[in-house]
C-alpha cells in the first residue's frame, strides 16, 4: 500500500485546500444556515420590520402613528438630512422610511370629515421590497382607523382621535397554523445545509483529488512508476482508494457538522433519523461526482492555481446556476433558460433527492421513485466524467511521448 | 529599471495559469452572476401571492370581504397583491394546499369574519425566505377588514345611528392606501448590482496572484530568475520598483477588462460615475498587488504561497456578499457591528466604494472609502520596504 499511503500524504500536504474548501466553508454554511432558520420557533410568528419615521409634523396624529410602527416593528433613529436618508436606505438599516411632513396630522383629519381625499404620507423603500410592503400596509391600517375614527366622531380632539384610531388598528385577523411545523423547520434546515455542502464538497473533493492524481502522473515520477514492476491497474487504484478516503472524510465531517450541537448548542438534528439517513446517503452518492471531477481535472495535469481556479469556477457555477444559493434547488425557479441549463447540473438532482427524502418545503413521507431515480442520475453523471477522463487519459498516454512538467 | 519592468510583463504574461484565472475568472463569475441574478429583485420582491378562497355561503354572505378580495386581487391595476384561486369547500382548500404552491387559504366563518390558513410548509423556517414576510403582509391586508368590521360591530353596539352617516359608510368602502412611494437615492434600489460589485471586489483581490509571482521572479531564492536577477549589481530598489510596478500595471488591465465586461456586456449601472471606478480599481489593483508580494516574500513552498492567496480571497470576498445573501447579511452585520474589521478588509472596501458611487448623489462616503484604500497601500508598502529590504539568503 505505499502508494495508497504517499497519495494520501500528497492530499494532507495541502492543508490550506482542506482547511477552507472542506473545513472553512462548510462551518461557515452551517453559522449562516442556523443563524437563517430560527428552529426554536415552532410555527409562524409576525415578522417585525425596521422602520424609520422622520417627523416634521410633531403632532399628536405623528407621533401616535410613530409609537404604532414602534410596537409593529423596530424602530430606528435616522436623522432628517438628505445623507443620513441615503446611508439608511442604501445600506440596509430600514425596509421603510415614512415622512410625515409638516400639519400633516391637521390635514389628515379636516380631509377625513370634509369627505375629501386624504393627504399621503411620502415612503421610502429600501431594496428589502417586501419588508417594505408590510410595513406600508401597516401605516395604512393606523392611517384608515384614524380616519373612520374622525369621520364618526367629527367633535372629538386630536388626542381622543388618535386613541381610538390604536384601539382600531390594535384588532388583528385570526389565523391557524394546521399542526406543529417544529419538525419541518429542523427538518429544512439540515436539508438546507446538505443541499449547500453540495459546494464545499465540489470545491474541496475536486481540488485535492485533482492535485493527488496530477502528482503522480508528473513527468519523472511517472517515469520511474513505469520502471517499476507495480502494474498501473493497480498503482491507479490505490490513488483513487486514497480519493475515496479523502472524500469519505470528507462526508463524515459534514455530518459530524450536521449532527452534533456546535454552535449555539442548537443541533441541526432532526426528529425523524431515517430522513437523516436518507438525506446523508444523499451526500455520500454525491461525493462521487467531485470525485470524477477531479479525476477528468487530474488529466490535464494542469497546475495547482490551475485546478483551484477550475474547481472554483465549476463549485460556484453548480451552486449559481442550480440556485442552490437562493434557497434548495428544487424549490427556486431561476426563470427562463436557467431552468433548463440546471437540468444539466448534478447539483440539482441531489438537491431533487434531498427534496424527495421528505424535507424541503413541506413535510410529507418519502417519495421513493423520486428520490432513486434522482440519486441515478447524479451517479451517471459521475460515470460520464469518469469515462471522459479515462478516454482523454488513454488519447493522451498514446499520442505524447512523454510527460509535460509544470509544477 | 525599464528593461525589468517590460521583462516582468514579459515573464508575468507568459505565466498562462495566473493569466487564466487573473482574466478568465472575473469573466465566467460574472457572466454567471448575470445569468442567475439578473432577475433576482423580482425573486426577492412580493410578487402575486398566491392563495385559496373559499368560496362557500359563508363567503357569499360577506359581500364587502369578496369586494376586498377583488380589490386586493383583480382590481389592483398597477399590482395586484393577492392571487386568489376559489374553492368551493375547505376541505378541498386543505387538499389543494397540501399538494400545490399555495401560501393559505381565506375562509369566511359562521360569525362572518375572515380566518387564514397557512400551509405548515410555508411558514418560520421555509425553504423559500420570503415565505414567512408574505404571511405576515397576507394577514395585515386581512387585518385591515376585521378592523373596519370590529369597529362597526363597537358603533352597532354604541350609537347605531352613526351606522347610517353616508360619510361613514363611504369611508368603510373600499382599500385606499395612504402611502405615496418616492425615491432618496440617485439611481433605484437593487439587490442585484450588489452581486456585480461583489464579484469586481472580488476580481481585485485576486490579483494578488501578479503580486506573488513577480515578487517569485525577483527573489532571489525563490527562481532562477531571482537568482540571476540578484547578481545583476542592481540596488534592490532599483529592481523591486518595476517589478512591483508591472505586476500591478497588468493587474490593473485585468481588472478593467472585467469592469468593462461588467459594465458595458450586461449594461450593470454603476451610477454614471465610471472613471471614479477606475480609480477604485487601480487603487484596490495596487493593495492586492502589495498583499501578493508580501506573500510572496514569506519562505515557504510555492503550494503554501499560493494556498495563502486562495484562503485570503475567500474569507475576505464572505465579508463583501460574495456568496449570496446569507454572506451579505453577514458582511452588513459585521460592517455596522464591527467597522474596525470592515475597514482592515480591503474586498469590503472596494465593493463599498462601488455602492457608495451608485446610490450617493455627494462623493463624501466614496471618498471615505479611497481614502482608507490608501492608507492601506501605504501600510502595506510600508510593510513590503520592511521585510523586503537588506534581504539575506542562506543559500541561492
């Protein structure tokens, strides 16, 4: 097995690739994703939105709509300069800035009991569009109980007015979530985090195999493997032994991640072990096209800038284009030609087989066709790569004369 | 000091991987970015939300509630909120949910009042971000009829004659909206374009790789050009000036390439401001170019080196929302949280400066941005000139 063992040595002497491909990325995904998904939540809960309101109006009406969007939502200071407006929209800090401008509150009210059109208040919205929606729906609700409350009391003063305008907005639609969610929501967030893994997974297997097989197939030491009496069937499947093992670790860490309560005591455990299973095995079959990547990659014996560069590309380009990034890839339809071309992604048939392992967007039991069938088709694309890389390897074995060195 | 500067470009050049990934990258990233978000402010919007009605007695018996459904849903002539699919009884509303893309169904009760219900699927914790916001809105546009009914049902009870006050009724009719919509920034809020100038921040930094191979070819153990180049008499100034100089001077083409691509290819708005940018790029060009050749002038092997550019790159470009949006929700914390890091992360820097041009009509936080990109070129030639200077070798 010595082949097998100074593989594996040349796949740990690249310990910056597997610290951030592998190590890095794959715990950052999981801070993010369990920051993202609030799994103690078990049902659904009003989302509160960050709204400003710059008051030039100073009136009772104002500041009552003010204190209304404060218990709706988060209230933030932003100062009334053209700047501090900016700063506040293009950075993110509101969804919504409501300007009350000056006898706004006077207005409002003379408008409501003469029956005539009721004056606006300006907003401004931030790119968080929908945040905005619900909070403009908000200020509208308060701004439609003060006028009923102005039109049937036409003697009352500002002050009662807006008392019982809150009174009004204060009532709220009943709603019902049909059962607990709790186990969906954990759910969602480990098939979202092995969904996601499908990238640090691409990046780091590729990257290190590549370098692992390109090692060996350089110039010299190619040539005293030749001299050797070891056959290349065999000396070729001890490297990609050293490749399983390196991809098998690899698996074993995400789900080690996945499993065990490492940040924020908050486990990404799920209720239901056989989804788990189902969801890891997922990934294990998964592992298989990295793995081919790298092999097809090893074939060119390019550089290492070379193969991180191309692993990048294709980890990024899977995980773009599938639309891994915006959510799972079964779920988020990137519109247009995209929706094809991510047909063609093995990243979206493992997120499909996660899909159907009975997670993302909803529960329900396993779809076994589905999940199989998905599974079958990233296992092919696996098998295309490698019979790709086997024939560009023979063409290049009999058409040169000897090996290139570029490292 | 010319002849180095055309043999560095010359050298620099003929090194076709760093060549590959300095110009090819940007490129493939962003026509990637183009080809995923370029719809992405729609994805990220509202949209028509979709929903099933009831329509039973129960919902016949609520005119006023199936005039907001039309209004909410129909009516709405700019854009319509709700996407409302009737069934006729709640039992096929709960199958329907179950098994098709519905957010909930509206269901009218006994007492006449609405009641929503939510697919357990579609709520805290969705696949889909937005899903648990478009609740929210569903239920706060719903809010707004049990309001209207609960205040009427209150005046029923107190004084009934104001019931009949045409002035009443005319106001309970109908879903007016108060708000008027109008814009602060120069150019339209997008989320897209953040993406774009993520990638160009991005591109910047990886120009690192010139950086790192021209200081390889100029040191004297680290090639044989460096060997010879160290016996060539010249003072180190004298050499390590072009060589630094060329490095930068293709990184910078690189880049624009890229911007150009960017800007002009997928007409990417960068507020009319483009020569601002390119100052932006040359600055940004000439920090990347000084972190490479700083790595460059560590002792170690070449893999280590160029694993060090990989690892920088890559934890920096998570901290400019390089990686989607659970990466620019973590940049944006760290930048108001924690601006001492933010300001040290050149890639934050850039991808700032970028923004800043586009959404500010005054240059002042533009210029903020430069001014910090400065000081930190200046901090690292001041390193470079430290560990770099009276340079001893042990062997060559």
């Amino acid at each position: 097995m010595p082949v097998f063992r100074t593989a594996l040595r040349v796949i740990f002497r690249h310990p910056v690739q597997l610290l951030v491909y592998i190590g890095l990325i794959s715990l950052f995904g999981l801070v993010i994703i369990q920051s993202s998904f609030d799994t103690a939540t078990p049902s659904f809960s009003m989302s509160t939105v960050p709204v400003a309101v710059i008051d030039r109006d100073h009136s009772p009406v104002s500041e009552s709509l003010t204190d209304f969007l404060g218990d709706k939502g988060t209230l933030v200071e932003v100062d009334d300069s053209s700047q501090s407006i900016q700063d506040a929209v293009a950075q993110g800090q509101v969804a919504l800035i409501v300007i009350v401008p000056h006898g706004y509150g006077s207005a409002f009210i003379a408008a409501a009991r003469d029956g005539a059109t009721a004056p606006e208040v300006e907003t401004i919205t931030s790119f968080a569009v929908a945040y905005a929606t619900l909070a403009q729906s908000q200020v509208d609700n308060y701004l439609n109980g003060l006028r009923l409350a102005a039109v049937a009391e036409p003697v009352w003063d500002d002050g009662d007015l807006v008392a019982q305008a809150r009174a009004i907005a204060s009532v709220s639609a009943t709603f019902e979530v049909p059962h607990d969610s709790a186990a969906v929501s954990s759910t969602t967030t480990f098939d979202f985090f092995f969904v996601w893994s499908s990238y640090p997974m691409t990046l780091g297997i590729t990257a290190l195999v590549a370098m692992a097989f390109t090692a060996f197939n350089l110039g010299e030491t190619r040539r005293r493997q030749l001299a050797s009496p070891m056959p290349s069937t065999r000396l070729n499947l001890q490297i990609m032994a050293a490749s399983l093992v390196t991809a098998g670790l690899t698996w074993v860490y995400l789900c080690l991640l996945a499993l065990l309560p490492i940040v924020g005591g908050a486990p990404l455990w799920v209720a239901d072990p056989s989804h788990a299973a189902l969801v890891s095995v997922a990934a294990l079959v998964f592992t298989s096209v990295p793995l081919s990547l790298g092999f097809l990659l090893a074939q060119f014996q390019a550089s290492s800038m070379v193969i991180n560069a191309v692993s990048n590309v294709v980890g990024l380009a899977m995980m773009f284009l599938s639309g891994l990034i915006l959510g799972s890839g079964s779920s988020v339809s990137l519109g247009g030609p995209l929706d094809t071309i991510k047909l063609f992604l093995p990243s979206h048939w493992y997120a499909q087989a996660i899909a159907a392992a009975g997670g993302v967007g909803g529960a329900g039991g396993v779809t076994w066709g589905t999940y199989l069938a998905s599974l079958g088709i990233v296992v092919l694309f696996a098998v295309a790569l490698l019979c790709v890389a086997l024939a560009i390897g023979r063409f290049r074995v009999q058409s040169s004369d000897g090996n290139v060195v570029i490292e | 000091m010319r002849t180095a500067f055309v043999y560095t470009v010359k050298i620099l050049v003929r090194d076709r991987a760093v060549l590959l990934w300095a110009v090819a990258f940007p490129l493939i990233l962003s026509s990637m970015f183009y080809a995923v978000f370029s719809n992405l402010d729609q994805i990220y919007t509202l949209g028509r939300m979709p929903v099933l009605v009831v329509q039973d007695d129960n919902y016949a018996g609520a005119p006023q509630f199936a005039t907001l459904i039309d209004q909410l849903g129909v009516d709405r002539s700019s854009d319509p909120l709700l996407e409302p699919t009737f069934v006729p009884t709640e039992a096929q509303a709960r199958d329907t949910m179950a098994d098709q893309d519905f957010l909930g169904f509206i269901q009218v009760t006994s007492t006449g009042k609405p009641t929503y219900v939510m697919d357990p699927g579609r709520v805290d914790g969705s696949a889909d971000v937005m899903d648990p916001t478009r609740q929210s809105v569903i239920l706060t546009l719903l809010d707004r009829y049990s309001q209207d009914a609960a205040y009427v049902a209150d005046l029923a009870k107190t004084d009934p004659s104001k019931l009949a006050d045409p002035a009443l009724l005319a106001a309970l009719s109908g879903h007016t909206d108060f708000t008027q919509p109008i814009s602060a920034t120069t150019n339209p809020v997008s989320d897209t374009v953040r993406y774009f100038y993520a990638a160009l921040a991005f591109s910047c930094i990886m120009m690192m790789s010139f950086g790192l191979s021209a200081v390889s070819s100029w040191k004297a153990d680290a090639s044989p050009v460096g060997a010879r180049r160290s016996l060539g008499g010249q003072s180190w100034t004298r050499s390590l000036a072009p060589t630094l100089a060329a490095a930068w001077l293709l990184s910078f083409i690189c880049v624009l390439i890229g911007f150009c691509y960017i800007r002009f290819a997928f007409g990417i708005s960068f507020g009319g401001k483009e020569w601002a940018c390119v100052a932006v790029l040359a600055l940004s060009t000439l920090v990347s170019t000084l972190v490479g050749a700083l790595i460059g002038a560590i002792n170690a092997p070449t893999g280590v080196k160029s694993g060090l550019t990989v690892l920088i790159t890559c934890v920096l470009s998570a901290f400019a929302g390089l990686y989607g949006p659970p990466s620019q929700k973590l940049g944006d914390w760290v930048a108001v949280h924690l601006p001492g890091l933010s300001v040290i992360n050149p890639v934050r820097q850039v991808y700032e400066a970028f923004y800043n041009l586009y959404y500010y009509d005054s240059y002042s936080r533009f210029t903020e941005k430069v001014i910090i990109l400065a000081i930190t070129a200046v901090v690292g030639f001041v390193v470079c000139v430290a560990v770099m200077r009276r340079t001893r070798y042990r062997s060559l």
